[in-house]
C-alpha cells in the first residue's frame, strides 16, 4: 500500500464540522455526544475523528428508539 492509496474496508473518517454538518447540528452539540459516550468517536490528540458508518447507525439506533424516533 502506498501512500494516499485508500484502505480496504475502512470507512471514511468525518472531522467534527463533517458530522454537525450531516445531522443538521451545532458542533458543540458533537463535541457533547461525543464527551458523553453517546456518539463514537476516535480521538488523535485533541482531534476527534467520527467513523461515517458509526454515525449513520447512531442514527439508525434514534429512530429505532424505544418509540421508534417519536
């Protein structure tokens, strides 16, 4: 593998701006989930980084929530 050549069957990594962006939320809202255990997160250093396939089942998870998203 050389470099900038993409690994096999890893999903892309989103930054903290990609993910608010995505769910329509602030960032400070992301560093919050993300603090709290609610949304996984990798964190390099200070930098938070967001597995996109991890936030989209985050999301799947919603709105299959105990009231199915309501």
């Amino acid at each position: 593998m050389s470099a900038g050549e993409p690994i096999s069957g890893i999903d892309k990594m989103w930054k903290v701006s990609d993910v608010a962006k995505y769910l329509s939320m602030s960032e400070s809202w992301v560093y919050k989930q993300a603090e709290l255990g609610e949304l996984p997160c990798i964190r390099f250093g200070a930098a938070l980084r967001f597995s996109s396939r991890a936030v989209k089942a985050f999301v799947t998870a919603l709105m299959r929530g105990p009231n199915g998203g309501r």
